[in-house]
C-alpha cells in the first residue's frame, strides 16, 4: 500500500503530496456542454490518470486495493445505516447512495463503490514542518469517509471547529489524535476540520460522495451528453464541447 502511495501521489500548492482518483467536475478547459439557454457547463470525466489503463485506474483495478475499498464501503454503509441518527439528513444520503450506483457509470466510482473521489494526501516519506491542511467545509460531499494510515513521530491530528466556514472557523472542538487504521466518517458539508502539521509518516485516503456528479446524472439528457463524450474516448482537445 505504501508503495502505491508513493507511486501515485504528488505535491499540491499546499506542498502536501496529493493525488486524486475517480470523477470530478471542477473547473477546466473541456468538456463542456450547452445548457437549454446557451450557457456553456462542466460535464463530469474521471481524472486524467482514472482514464482507462492510466495509473490509477491500474492500480485500483488490482485485487488487493480493489477488495480494500469494497470492504470500506461495507463499513460505511454499516455506520449509515446502523450509527446516524434517523432523520432527513439521513433519508438524502441514503437517496444518494442509492442513486450512485445505479445511475453513475463505473468508471466515475471509486472500486464499484458509491464513492466518487478519492483523495490521497501524503505520500507516506518521512515529512516535517510545512504540511497541513488548514480549516475548510466540503459543501459538495454527502458523506465522507477518511482512512489514516502511517506512524508520525507528531501531529498529523484531525482537528474539528465550531465555525460556519474557512472564513469563520471558531473554536476549536475536537482534536482527534493520529491513530493508524482510524476511520473517521460522515458529512463535512457544514463542519469545518483541519489536519495539523505533522513530523513523521503520515497518510490518508479521503473517500467522497460528490452531490454534483450524482446529480448531473439524475437528468436523463445530461447523462446521454456524458455517454457521447465516453464513448469518443474522453477526447482531450481543449475545444471539445458536446453539443
């Protein structure tokens, strides 16, 4: 697992190594489509190295990652149904997750789960001093599960605050201790967390359920744009668009 981590990770602008897997709609030169009224929008795609026979769509293709990440999902789904509280935050996940997997295709899903990110943060070297991960909300994901894995000498903790937005973080709440093979889950749309700096080895997988790529695909001309532009390749010219 190490070695995959460190195959596939690379550094971001917070100098964390990062990669990311699976599907995204975030902001890029293609593809796009037009809207009834003309205004030009981002169809979902997997991340370049999540296209087919890339790395990551190697690696996760590969029994022993695969079987992992079947085997979070069943976790998850445990924690959904038997841990949250009955309640209508509870009833919208438990519709997304249903709508994940029977209406977005497998190749924008984590391992044939209902995730449909996965973010890796480190890349388990020895690192110290300018890494973390500094106070956010992810208002896009119904749910999320984080696993934590390494053996950091200090720090590396999940921190969690009373505040509304990166803007307005509060007090703190909760420091979570580093604890390798910790799961921690649920919905961090409204809850703003943070890693601290870490000395050590140190890593992460983040699994998301992304509420814009399942809801793109509720709508049945939209999903029909996104099957055109599959079935072309996943061209890459940055002036495709699916009209």
């Amino acid at each position: 697992m190490a070695k995959t981590f460190s195959k596939i990770a690379r550094k971001n602008k917070r100098n964390i190594s990062m990669y990311c897997a699976g599907s995204t709609m975030g902001a890029a030169r293609y593809p796009f489509y037009r809207s009834l009224n003309g205004t030009k929008k981002m169809l979902p795609r997997p991340f370049r190295t999540s296209l087919p026979n890339n790395t990551a769509d190697l690696h996760l293709k590969k029994p022993e990652i695969y079987d992992i990440f079947q085997d979070i999902e069943d976790l998850a789904l445990h924690f959904i149904y038997y841990i949250i509280p009955n309640g209508p935050q509870k009833k919208q996940l438990i519709q997304g997750i249903h709508d994940s997997k029977k209406l977005v295709p497998r190749e924008l899903r984590i391992c044939d789960t209902f995730f449909t990110q996965m973010s890796m943060i480190g890349d388990m070297t020895f690192e110290e001093g300018s890494q973390d991960i500094t106070p956010h909300i992810d208002k896009d994901d119904l749910f999320t599960a984080i696993v934590h894995l390494g053996k950091p000498i200090s720090g590396g903790e999940l921190l969690i605050y009373s505040g509304t937005s990166s803007k307005n973080i509060g007090n703190l709440l909760k420091r979570n201790k580093f604890v390798n093979g910790n799961i921690h889950m649920g919905s961090f749309t409204n809850v703003v967390h943070a890693v601290s700096s870490w000395k050590g080895i140190r890593g992460a997988f983040s699994l998301n359920l992304k509420s814009p790529i399942v809801e793109f695909f509720k709508d049945d001309l939209k999903h029909s744009l996104y099957t055109s532009y599959a079935r072309m390749g996943f061209p890459s010219d940055n002036l495709f668009m699916v009209n």
